[in-house]
C-alpha cells in the first residue's frame, strides 16, 4: 500500500503554507496535507424523496424495497432513518409559510396517549385555520410525558410562536377540562364538540334495535340534538326543560351527569350559532381525522424504538400532510 500525507525530510523551517490544508516544502517544493483524508467511497447523501414516498403509500413497506433491490432490511431501514433525518431538517419551519400572515385563527386542538419503552406519552395534535377559509394547518405534534393535563397543553401551546399564538381567539375542543381552563385563561371563544356529547348520551340511552326502551332512548336523543342545534331559543329552553325532568328521575349517574354538564354548558356546544361570522365547525372531527392519519402512520412504522425517533416521524408527517379540511357547520356560500 502506497504511503500518504509522507511529510518532506528537509527541516521544518523551510514548511510554508500552501492554501488552508496543505503546506509545503521550500526547497523540493512538495506538498502535503495537514490532515488524513478518509479512502475509500464518500458516504451517500440521504435523499428526502425516500421517506416522502413511505409517507405518500408509493412505498408499502421496508421488506418490498429490500427484495426489489436486492439488499438487506437493515440496510434499507438505515437509508429510511437517514431520509427522515434531512427530511425533517430540511422543512422544519415550513408550516409557517400556509399560516396566513393577517387575520385572527381558529384553533381545534386534540390529543392521544402512546407508549414508548414502557412510557406513557400524551401527543398534542394542534390544528390552525382562518377564522373564514376550509383548510386549516396541521402543526407539528408535541409529545409531553404522562397523562393529558394543564401542564401538557401549556407546554403544547408554548410551542407555537408568540406572533401565531396572539392572533388565536376562538377554539374548538372535546370539553377536556385541561384544555377547557387553557381556553378560558386565554379568554377564547370555545365550542364544545357536539359527536362527543352525543356519543356520551349513547353511552347509556341505546337507539339500537337491541336497546329495551327503544322510544325513551329516541326522545332523549332528540331532545338534546334540540338544544344543541335549534336557532330558537324558546325551543331550547323547552328541550332543557324535558331534560331537566328526565334527569330527575333517571336512575343511571351517567347519564345524570353527562345531562348536567349539558345544562350547565349549553351556550359552549351553541357557540358556533351565537357568532356566525367565524363559521365555527360544530364538532372536532378535523382533529379526530388527524389523529387517524397519525395512528395509520403508528401502525405502518410498528413502533417507535424512542421517543426522539417519534417526534421526528410526527414531524415528517405533519409536514408531508400540510393542511387538512376544516369546513364550518354554517359555511357562506
């Protein structure tokens, strides 16, 4: 094997500088390099089109790319890793250009718990839209240790740039009671998501064929779909009023609760009737589709060895996603 970087025999003295990593010698005019250069092949650079086509489905899965090239799944879930990695690098602060520059936002915030080596993790899914427009921005996730609190949300809405977070005046959530307390320190307008009271309700009234009061089932359900969702005010009071009877003597606490918590918060599930002009969604069900894009990614990749490695599949696909559709109850036409 030849010998490289051989410096010259004659005396130092004579070494000058020949650019900023080689010097040379003043008398046989050679040179060198100041530093051992690595042999072999440069490293490939990872590509970012890699992890884009996992994302998109062009790539199934990491066993097909490893058959169709011949190679091993080790090798290929390092070139994965490596795209990832510059990926996210690369777009990190794109989501700030589909933030509309003026105008106040609207905020529908939701949130799910996953476990990575036995930690349980909250992931705060965060979602911005013009208080008029259909699309609203899906910024990257946040991941908070433990379960779903105040602590979690602050620290999920601190992530978000002061000049973002002041123009936000209205919201839309599930009625969690962290998320709730958020909302109401920032004096918000909230709106109380409508599937996830009905859902309560059919928690313990049964519609189904199956259900042994079928028509008393049918009137409560009624009657709340009434309250929530009737213009006139005299036949809300009405429909509270019957509520208010049934949940007297009902003999279920569930049901008696979930019916006082309607009555004590109907003007939040009324919100987006009481000021139109922010064509205000009724429910969360944008953020609950966002969630379900995460869980399909959750599922494609397996699992998570860490939680930095997580984050950054968070990351990737809510910069891969960009925006998703966020339509009023009461859209202008």
């Amino acid at each position: 094997m030849n010998t490289q970087h051989a410096n010259c025999t004659h005396p130092k003295r004579l070494v000058r500088r020949f650019g900023e990593r080689r010097r040379q010698c003043g008398d046989c005019k050679s040179t060198w390099r100041i530093r051992r250069k690595k042999r072999g092949r440069k490293p490939k650079r990872a590509s970012p089109a890699f992890v884009s086509a996992y994302l998109s489905g062009a790539v199934s899965t990491i066993r097909t790319v490893a058959l169709k090239r011949n190679i091993g799944r080790s090798s290929v879930q390092r070139s994965l890793s490596k795209s990832l990695e510059r990926y996210v690098r690369v777009h990190d602060k794109s989501w700030l250009a589909l933030v509309p520059k003026r105008g106040n936002l609207l905020l529908i915030a939701d949130a799910i718990w996953y476990r990575v080596k036995g930690m349980k993790y909250t992931i705060y899914v965060l979602l911005l839209r013009p208080r008029v427009g259909t699309e609203a921005v899906i910024l990257p996730p946040t991941l908070f240790s433990g379960h779903e609190d105040i602590e979690g949300w602050n620290h999920a809405l601190g992530s978000v740039p002061e000049k973002i977070r002041t123009r936000i005046e209205a919201i839309v959530c599930d009625g969690c009671t962290a998320l709730v307390h958020c909302a109401r320190e920032r004096k918000w307008l909230l709106q109380r998501c409508q599937f996830h009271l009905l859902s309560a309700v059919q928690n313990y009234v049964t519609t189904g064929p199956r259900s042994k009061h079928p028509l008393f089932a049918q009137k409560v359900m009624r009657l709340v779909q009434q309250a929530i969702s009737e213009p006139e005010m005299s036949l809300v009071y009405a429909a509270l009023g019957e509520l208010g009877y049934i949940r007297e003597r009902s003999r279920s606490k569930g049901l008696r609760r979930v019916l006082g918590g309607l009555s004590m918060y109907i003007n939040e599930y009324r919100t987006y009737i009481f000021r139109p002009e922010w064509h205000l969604p009724a429910t969360s069900n944008t953020a609950e589709s966002c969630i379900q894009c995460v869980r399909d990614l959750m599922y494609q990749c397996r699992g998570f060895r860490t939680k930095e490695k997580l984050e950054l599949w968070l990351k990737a696909f809510s910069i891969h996603q960009k925006t998703i559709r966020c339509r009023g109850r009461n859209q202008p036409n």
